[in-house]
C-alpha cells in the first residue's frame, strides 16, 4: 500500500522496509551520547536509533506482514512518534500477554507496545496508556449457514474468538464459552474450516477480512456491539517522557490531518468520533 504523502510523510519508506520482524531486541551497549544511555528527543530508547514497538502479528488492519514488510494504521502512528523523536521504528512481534501484562516492557525488550491494544483498568495496573487514539466495537461474523442474525442468536452455538482479547472477555461475560484462537489468522481460519459457527472480534478487523469476496460470500456481520472500547498505546510504568511524545504525536495528527488520512488508508470511511480525545475507557 502506498504510504501517506505531504508535510506529515513520515520515514514510513525506511521505516517499514526495515521493519521485517525484529527476532531479538533489548538493552543496546551503545551510549548514545549521554552518559550510557540511549536518548533521542528526551526520551530513553531501548536500543540507539530506534523506537522499538512491541505487537503481536497479524491484526489487520493495525499490524500485519504485507509484501514482506509490517505495515498498517498503528505502525503509521508510531511512525510518527519515531519520526518526531528522530529515530526508525523496528517491531518485534511477541506474544500479546507479553506486553498487556507489561513484562516486555519491563523486560526492555521493547520501548512500547501498539496492537490494536483496549484501554482498561485492569491493565493500567500493569502499563501506563497513551490517550486514546481510536474508539472500538465489537463484531459478531457468522456463516450466513447458521441463521445466527444476532448476538443473543450465539448461545447454544459454536463461536470463536482470539485468545487474550476483550472479545474473548466480553463473551465469556455474557454467559459464553467461546473457543480461544491464538491469532486473528487462527480466528479466520476456524471460521472457515467449521470449527465454529460465528466469531466475536473487533470489528475493524471484519472489515479488512470481508473486503476478500469469498469471505463476503460466504460470511456476514449479524451485530455490530458498542463496548464502550477506545485503544491506547502502552510504554512501561512512570515512563511520563515517552507517553508524552505518543500524545504530542497523536494530538498533531488529530490536528493537521494526517490521522483523517491515515485512518481513510488503513480503516476506511473516516467518522469523527474515531479521533477520540476522551480518557475514558472501558
């Protein structure tokens, strides 16, 4: 996919050509000029020169592998922090417990983490959240085999949903016992094969799998559920610097157009209320 041009085109050509996966990541021996630690912009890298993301790979169409490159709308926001701090941003695809519970940013092996990842307070006992930058619902996609129209049509059926997500947890919530995927691939997958009827998942990642025609044929969005969700990036606990060069980055966006662009890119019709400034979370 082309990347965004104008004044807020970013390093997003070297960045995500550089930005295959990182297989190893963490405390860089490299000084940085100050006194041995790695510092751009004020703020304290992981490793020199680079702004080290934390994900768990595929989520389009937030993060995923397109002709050999990770690209999507979070890695073009966090391109924009890199930028602004004057570094490249790399991506270590790890599992998602890993940095919802903070132990790879604890762990400095990452800076911070982007995936698509929902605010709540639960997990702020374990990170620290940028503002939100992206307000969230919920999805029930069916076989349009299984007369399923709703959500209150899931019970006594087979449905799916990805492991350590709050889609699994909100329909665990609602009574269900939902089989765990490890991946939104793995989620697809099993919807396909029969291994489920309907899935409960994010419903931007509905929209990017029913752009493929024969998943429109063959499935169909029985109920869009407001949850309430808005996604935040994540930095380890009381790192205050680097949160607030995410929200500086993010709140310019907002401001001169480029998230408009970047959301039209990578999410589709752009809405408002997607630009979300509130704190509130669910």
């Amino acid at each position: 996919m082309t990347t965004v041009l104008g004044h807020r085109a970013r390093i997003m050509a070297a960045t995500t050509a550089a930005a295959g996966l990182v297989l190893a990541a963490g405390c860089s021996s490299d000084d940085g000029g100050d006194g041995g630690k790695n510092t751009a912009g004020g703020v304290e890298l992981v490793k020199a020169d680079q702004l080290t993301t934390c994900t768990h790979l595929p989520y389009p169409p937030f993060q995923s592998e397109i002709d050999g490159k990770v690209q999507g709308f979070d890695v073009s926001l966090v391109d924009l922090v890199a930028d602004d701090l004057g570094v490249k941003q790399e991506i270590l695809d790890t599992p998602f417990e890993n940095f919802k519970t903070g132990a790879s940013l604890n762990a400095g092996e990452c800076d911070l983490a982007a995936a698509g990842m929902t605010i709540t307070e639960e997990r702020k006992k374990n990170v620290d959240f940028s503002d939100p930058y992206f307000d969230a619902t919920q999805a029930v996609l069916a076989t349009k085999k299984s007369g399923i129209t709703s959500f209150a049509d899931l019970k006594g059926k087979k449905t799916g949903a990805q492991a350590q997500t709050t889609g699994e947890d909100y329909a665990k919530s609602q009574g269900l016992d939902p089989v765990s995927f490890e991946s939104s691939d793995a989620v697809l997958n099993g919807l396909r094969t029969g291994q489920v009827e309907a899935v409960v998942i994010d419903y931007p990642v509905v929209q990017g799998w029913l752009k493929d025609k024969a998943t429109s044929d063959a499935f169909m969005v029985a109920e869009q559920v407001n949850t309430g969700e808005q996604y935040g990036i994540t930095v380890k606990k009381g790192n205050a610097a680097l949160r607030k060069a995410i929200n500086k980055a993010l709140a310019d966006a907002k401001a001169d157009g480029t998230y408009k662009k970047l959301y039209e890119q990578w999410i589709g019709p752009y809405e408002e209320n997607a630009a979300s400034s509130s704190s509130s979370a669910s």
